[in-house]
C-alpha cells in the first residue's frame, strides 16, 4: 500500500518573524510554560494571525519560546518569536493577541525582524533582572545574610526536580545583589542550569540563616544583553 | 433603591458569620442591612498556599469565557461543583452548560468549585480554609445553592469532602436555614438513595429548565424572609414534582433486608418524582462560549452535543434508557454554535458528542460540510461513540482527510453472537470483520475494540470468543493492508448493573469470576503467537466494578458505608492511585452488617419481579413492566429494535412525560458563513498586503 501524503499544496513559508514580550502577572503566575504554550496558540487562532506552518500530517506554527520564568514566579519581561506566513502591522498583531490572551498574560511589545538574518533572540539573553519581595523578613538580617553570601566565591544549594535532588552554584552567576528594605535586587547570569530567585534565597538561608515567615514572591524585571552589571533590551537590535 | 434591591437585602444576617459588613455599610440606613454584601475574596490566603501544591493553575481561575458577576446584584447565588480534580471536571458539559444558564439571569450567579487534591485539602485544613471556587474565590458556604453533578457514583466521597471543607454539616437534616441546599444532579441522580442522608434534594435529567424553576422559588423564599426555613423552601421544591427531597419520604425494610415500601411523610410531596426533558435542542445552544482553561484538561475541544438519547436500546447501557426519547440538534444549530465556539475559544478540534453520533440523521453532511469549511483553518473533527459498520468507515476517512489515520474504535460490547443478542448490540461476527478490514484497507494502522465481561448469562465461552474474534480481526487487518504493521487493541471493563436499566434486577458478576475469564482471555490470544504479537489487551481489575455497583444499587442503609470510607480518608475513588477496594470491603461489612445485609445483598443478588428497587418513586419515564418484559426478553436472547425506525414499543418515555421523537433529515445544510454569523469571521488582525500567489509560497 502506498505511504499516504496530505493532501493540497505545502504549507506557506516564513515571510515576516515577529518577536513578542509579554508578561505574567498576579494569578497568571501560576501558569507553567506548557499551559502558557497551549493558551498562546488558541490566542494566535482567536486572533486570526495569519501563522506559517510546519509540514506534515501535524502541521505547528512556527513558534519560538524562550527561557520562560519557572512556574510561580511573575514576570514583565517573557519573549516568544513567532513566524508568519505573510506581513502584518505589528501594533495591529500586539494589540489582537493581547486582547486573545487573558489578563495578566498581557503582550506588551511587538517588534517585526527579518525573515531572515535576524540573529538569535535566545542567544542574547545573557542575564535576567530579578524583584524579590521578603514579606516579614529583618531586614538587617537580610543585609547581613546577603553580605556573608556575597563573599563567598562558590555556594552549592540543592534544588528538589522530578528526577531527586540536584546540586548547583547559587553564587556563581549572581552578577548584582541588593537588599532595599525588605526587598531583593538580582541580576543573575543565564546559565545551565539557570540558578532561579529561589535558588539564591535557599543560599541565603543557608550561609546566613535567613528565615522567611510568608511565602516570599519573585517577579522578571528584565532578560537580556548583560553589559557589566546592568541587563539591556534584547529588542534594542531588531528596532533599527 | 430598587425593590430587588430591598428584597436581598432582607435577607440580612445571612453572611454575617462569614465576614463583617463593610464598614461603608454599616451605617444606619435601609442599606445597613446589606451584609449580603459579598463574602471576602480567600484568594490572598490562597496564594501563599499555591507554591506548596501540584499544579497551581488549577485553582486560580481566569480561564478565558469565565462569568464574574457582582455578588450583590443577584438574589441567588449556585456554586455548582463538578466532584473531581479541575482537569477532569472543567471540561464537563453539563457543569459549563448549567454554568451559562444561570448566569444569563439577571438574578442569579453561578461560580464552579471542584475537588481539590489531597496536598491542598491538607493544608486547607491546617490553615482552616474553606471550599472555595475558582471564580472569585468564594466559600462554598456563602452560596444559596450546592449543585454537584454526578456523572458516576465514584464522585461521592469527594463531595463530602466539599461540604466539610465548606464548613457547613454533612448531614442535611443537621442544616439550618442559611446552609447552602445541596442538590445532585447528572445520571448517577438516577438513584441518589446512598447519598440521600448528604444532599437536600435531587433533580433527575436534563437541568437546563430545572435551575431556572429552583432559582425562581428561592428567590420568592428569601424575599418573603425565609418562611418556615429550610423545611419551607425544600417543601416548596417538592411540591414542583420535579425535585426529589429524600428526607421527605420514609423507607420501611422487610425482614429478609429488601425494601418493603417508600412512602411520601408528610402532605403536598408527590408519591413518584419525574425526570426533565428539555424539548427542541436548537433552542438551548450552551455552551455558547465553552470555558477555555490554562491549566491541562482531559478534553480540549469544541464540543457540540449534536443529539442527546438513544433508543439503540442496549440493554446495559443507563444513558441510553435515562435520557430519552432522541433529540436531534438541527444541522444548522449544529453550524452556528461550532462557529460561534470556534471563535470563542480558539479550540483546533470540534467534538461531535451524542450517545451514538452516528445515527444523527444528517451526520454524513455534517462532517463533510464542517471538514469542508474548517480544513483551511487546521481544525479537525472528532466523533467519538460510533458504529460497527461501513459507513463509519467513510465518515472517519472524512474526518481525517489530511491528518494521520491512527486508531479507530468499535464497541461490539459482547465476546459472542449470543451474547450481543442478550444485550441488545446487534452486531455479526461477520459485518464486524468486513468493517475492520475496510479501515485497514484505508490506511488505519489501529482498531480497538470494547467489550465487557460479567454480563449477564455471560459463560467463559462467551468471553473467549474474543479472542477468536481478534485473531480474525488481525488475519483480515493483514490481508486487506498487505503489511504486518497493524494492530488491535482488545479494551475490557467490568459489567455494572444499573438503575432504570433491563439489566437492573440483574446479578453482578464477583471480581473473581471477571478476573478468571480476563485470564482465560489473555492465555487464549497468546495461545497463537503470531496473531498474538499483534493484539494488546487492556483491562481493569473486576475490584472497582463492584464497588461501583454497591453505589449504583444501594439504598439509603449504603450511606454509612460512603461516610465511613470517606472518614477513613477515602478521595477521589474513580483514579486507581486513591481507591482502595479494602477499605471500601472492610467498612462495608461493619456498617451493613448491623443492619442485616451486606455487600453481596447489593451486588452478586439477583432480584425478582416483585422487589421494590430503591429508586422505584423516581420516575425516569420508563415502565417497570416494560423493563421487566425486557430482562425477560434478554434472558430468551431476543433483540428489540430502535423506534426512530420501526414501530413505537412502548418504553412508556414519551407517553409518560409528554415528550416525542425529533428527528430529522431536515434536507436543509450548514448556511452559507455570511448568511450564518454575520461578520464573525472577519480577520481580526490587518493585513499591510494582501497574501502573495500561492506559487510564491510553493515548496515545488
């Protein structure tokens, strides 16, 4: 018997790539990246963006999904790379996809690059910005514990996964640390693995006997380019 | 102030214990009074929970098409509450449907609440938490209503969980009159005998209409200040004749352990409660904007019930016999509200959902004409419960014209000829075969078939039959493809006697007469090893099946036996990780012992004509004696056909409830898209220029 092909023509090819930030704000946190993955693609249907798609019997959008914040954690600055299948006015698109996604999924820059030769947008993100609010936390204990991490050069934690425990550096990659009340500034190297705020908190209970008495909450300020100790715009370069 | 106005705020008082009156409020005027102000949000409390628990989606709610509406404004208030995990739960149609109706009232909300995993239920109780919904965050307690919607009886340990999380008591003769009145719905209602002493009362069928009747007398009740409380309002349901109220009648037992009579206690309560039958379908287009969740859910699709009843007349078969007579959604209801949910929710797959798709009288135009206009868009068609025949084969070549062909599934149901005559699923070995092979001719790499085992007068002769038959299945898949890369998945469950069913005065097989004859099975497909090879089989142990029938055929004496399971921790019984069948064995001999029966009373026991069955004073429209003829008919292996075409045999449905047959073919098909939803699908996002020629974007 015959192998079966789809039927019609091929699917239309990548003319226009559209980079996208968005955030995750309040409840929304909550949202793993799969569930996010799955919301984005029927926003992109109930929007109606004229998407390019894969060949095959399972045709997928061309999607591009990078580095998303871990689950819980909010975040301003989340960034997907989307291919079409011709132009569109990218404010029209933002504005469209916004209103598709729920609130606090809100899509707040659309920047269009290239089909192609627009470089990697994952390969400039170098570092994340990071907010974390200690709720009931001393504050010059905060300073303290902060002060005794800082000095080290290395400090294993370990994480819990699905597959047991792992250790990593927390120390490592933290490029900028700063307590402001009861409040604590990061910025943090991407790395593999990627030490992630409660890495770093897990690290300053350790080295500095830091307790926390309410569930501590951290927020993505910013990701991308790291130039000393300041974290710039991964779009900066597609905006010409 | 408005007299709506006045009238909820009559009813003061009511949510005081939850939560003091906003200060605003407080002041003397008429508007005082207003602590019906709405309970305080437990999402902060919540949120520090989250981080601690397994997927925390699930509880936060936002699922796009989600209904907030202000508390304040209505007059009743349903949590309705679908009683399992949220990812089993969301994508229920009956919740979603009932969820809709009620909220396009002006004076009623409804918000959803579903059970929450065992991790959260411990800390909810640690941090003294209470039943919540996913809306707005809502104690459960606060609503008028609990409506939980049974679609199996494996559900009930989970809403005793509901109500003791929700704080109020668990018994409802221990409520008072400012406790939510819990009322089940769904098919296992069909006999809500073992949960008689937890819910207030219990609506049988369709609940599109019923809500709105049960909404309208709460509503007068309150604003007339609750006369004669709780009692006052349940009498008032009662008196409809379409709500059950189980404290209202009185169960006496005979001697040997059967029921000797149930009897209405007091005046103004109808001896027998009928079922709801909503006529003419294009009428009640809901879900019109399906809840599209983030969290993962077991169904995500854009589902369209395109009929609802079956007179197949499988004589297993509770749905079948609970939810007639047939009722067909018209093609062109059929269009608009795939349309308009399609663009509601941004779903890539329709679901045709009914009890028997198939037999929609217009199904080959529907699917060629939905495949038709939706295949450009890359959203594809599913129609699950489908026949043994040739057609299905076209219908599922068209609902797969460009995506891959994996599996197919058919449900012969019984191992053998003689057996399918005695439950009425007239398929041959024959027309099954022929139709297997054509879907192996189509390029279907995978057909499954379902069956059951412990049906009634079923022999191992009958079960081993199945192998036979999956080896010809396997003999004719290899000819017909000319490739060896073919399989048949041979699926098993345990027979369940149910209510309002032929089968229901009938024995239930023990797990170990189901367990031995799944062995015999097993040992008679591997006996040839090269057909062998080709045939998975899969089958859940006999244990939870008769648990189920204990739930399904019990009476008022099983409720013990679901609290003492549930206070041993008993949860989610319908996932296999959280059931245990030694619990459930064990606590049901210590409750029912002291009562002279036990287990087997309810299960493996054969009932004579005479028996007053539990749930004999529900009406479902069937006549006994009809159902009685039936069994009979069953036992001297004799079919009964479908009514839609041939003569009328006198269930006593439609005669019984004054409902009819509707049916097409309509002769009429999708309308034209303009003609259908107006602007609907005018693209939302601008194109600077229009799509170049296709040549451009052509591969070569």
């Amino acid at each position: 018997m015959a192998k079966r092909v789809p039927e019609g023509p091929p699917p239309a090819q990548v003319v226009q790539k559209v980079r996208l930030r968005y955030t995750k704000r309040g409840r929304l946190r909550f949202t793993s990246h799969r569930d996010f993955a799955r919301a984005f693609e029927r926003a992109l249907r109930r929007a109606q963006v004229p998407m390019a798609y894969s060949a095959g019997f399972h045709p997928h959008p061309k999607i591009s999904y990078i580095g998303a914040a871990p689950t819980g954690v909010a975040s301003e600055a989340e960034f997907v790379e989307i291919g079409l299948q011709c132009q569109v006015e990218v404010e029209t698109l933002r504005k469209a996809l916004d209103q598709a996604l729920p609130d606090g999924i809100d899509v707040i820059e659309a920047v269009a690059v290239a089909a192609e030769g627009a470089g990697s947008l994952a390969e400039r993100m170098q570092a994340s910005q990071w907010r974390v609010e200690l709720p009931g936390v001393d504050p010059h204990e905060l300073e303290k514990a902060l002060e005794a991490f800082l000095i080290q050069p290395e400090w294993p934690v370990e994480r819990l996964t699905k597959d047991g425990k792992r250790t990593l550096d927390a120390r490592g990659p933290v490029v900028r640390a700063e307590a402001e009340g009861t409040t604590l500034n990061l910025i943090v190297r991407i790395t593999v693995p990627t030490v992630r705020p409660d890495d770093v908190l897990t690290a300053l209970a350790s080295v500095g006997g830091l307790t926390y008495p309410a569930v501590p909450v951290a927020s993505r300020l910013a990701q991308g380019p790291l130039d000393g100790t300041s974290v710039l715009d991964p779009l900066a370069a597609d905006r010409g | 102030m408005t007299a709506e106005r006045l009238r909820t705020a009559y009813v003061a008082g009511r949510y005081g214990r939850l939560r003091r009156p906003r200060g605003l409020r407080t002041t003397g005027s008429a508007v005082a009074l207003g602590s019906v102000t709405a309970p305080e949000s437990l999402f902060p409390k919540l949120e520090a929970l989250l981080p601690k628990v397994s997927k925390p989606i699930q509880y936060v709610g936002g699922e796009l098409n989600a209904r907030s509406k202000d508390w304040e404004s209505v007059s009743v208030r349903w949590a309705l509450m679908y009683p399992d995990a949220y990812e089993v739960g969301l994508p229920n149609q009956g919740t979603q449907i009932l969820y809709e109706v009620l909220n396009e009232r002006e004076d009623a909300l409804a918000e959803r609440t579903y059970a929450v995993w065992p991790d959260l239920e411990a800390l909810m109780r640690e941090n003294g938490f209470s039943q919540f919904t996913v809306d707005n965050h809502r104690p459960v307690g606060a609503f008028d209503v609990l409506g939980v919607s049974f679609s199996t009886e494996l559900g009930y340990t989970n809403m005793l969980t509901a109500i003791d999380l929700a704080g109020f008591p668990l018994h409802a003769a221990d409520r008072g009159a400012d406790d939510p009145i819990v009322v089940a719905g769904g098919h296992a209602a069909f006999n809500p005998e073992p949960i008689a002493d937890f819910v207030d009362a219990a609506v049988l069928g369709d609940g599109e209409q019923v809500v709105g009747t049960i909404t309208d007398l709460i509503r007068d009740w309150k604003a007339e200040g609750q006369p004669d409380g709780r009692d006052g309002l349940l009498l008032r349901l009662a008196a409809t004749g379409g709500v059950y109220v189980p404290r209202f009648y009185d169960v006496t037992y005979l001697p040997d352990g059967r029921i000797g009579a149930v009897t209405p206690n007091r005046a103004g309560v109808p001896a027998r409660v009928q079922k709801h039958t909503v006529m003419n379908l294009d009428e009640w287009p809901y879900p019109k904007t399906p809840l599209v969740p983030l969290a993962e859910t077991v169904h995500e699709r854009m589902s369209v019930e395109i009929f609802r009843g079956c007179t197949r007349g499988c004589r297993f078969c509770q749905a079948g016999m609970i939810t007639r007579p047939v009722r067909e959604r018209s093609i062109q209801g059929i269009g608009e509200m795939v349309e308009a949910g399609l663009n509601a929710t941004g779903f890539e797959e329709i679901g045709l959902l009914s009890l028997s798709s198939a037999d929609h009288s217009e199904i080959a135009q529907i699917t060629k004409q939905l495949a038709d206009r939706y295949e450009a868009d890359r959203v594809s068609l599913s129609l699950p419960s489908t026949r043994v025949d040739a057609f299905n084969i076209d219908l599922a070549n068209e609902l797969s014209r460009n995506g891959r062909r994996s599996g197919l599934t058919f449900a012969p149901e019984g191992g053998s000829e003689r057996l399918r005559r005695v439950i009425n699923k007239m398929v041959s070995k024959d027309d099954l075969i022929r139709t297997v092979a054509t879907a192996y001719g189509n390029g279907w790499r995978q057909v499954k078939l379902y069956f059951m085992c412990g049906l009634p007068t079923e022999t191992d002769e009958d079960v081993l039959e199945i192998a036979s038959m999956a080896h010809d299945v396997i003999r004719a898949g290899r000819q017909a493809s000319g490739s060896k890369d073919i399989r048949c998945t041979v699926s098993i469950g345990g027979f369940v006697p149910k209510p309002h069913t032929p089968f229901q005065w009938a024995a239930q097989a023990s797990p170990e007469v189901v367990d031995e004859r799944l062995r015999k099975l097993r040992a008679a497909i591997n006996a040839d090893r090269s057909l062998g090879r080709s045939i998975g089989m899969r089958y859940h142990d006999g244990e939870p099946s008769l648990v189920e029938g204990l739930l399904s055929r019990g009476d008022r004496r099983v409720g013990a036996v679901i609290e003492a399971v549930w206070r041993e921790g008993g949860r989610f019984d319908g996932w296999s990780e959280h059931f245990s069948f030694e619990r459930w064995t064990r606590l049901a001999a210590a409750s029912l012992e002291p009562l002279g029966v036990d287990l087997a009373f309810f299960t493996i026991r054969e009932r004579d004509a005479d028996e007053v069955l539990p749930w004999d004073h529900l009406d479902s429209g069937l006549d006994k004696q009809w159902l009685w003829d039936d069994w009979q008919d069953a036992l001297s292996e004799f079919e009964q056909d479908d009514c839609r075409w041939t003569p009328c045999f006198d269930c006593g449905v439609c005669s019984n409830m004054g409902t009819d047959i509707q049916i097409g073919p309509t002769g009429r098909s999708l309308l034209p898209l303009a003609l259908a939803s107006g602007q609907l699908r005018a693209p939302v996002v601008a194109q600077t220029r229009p799509p170049a020629p296709a040549s451009d974007h052509s591969h070569g």
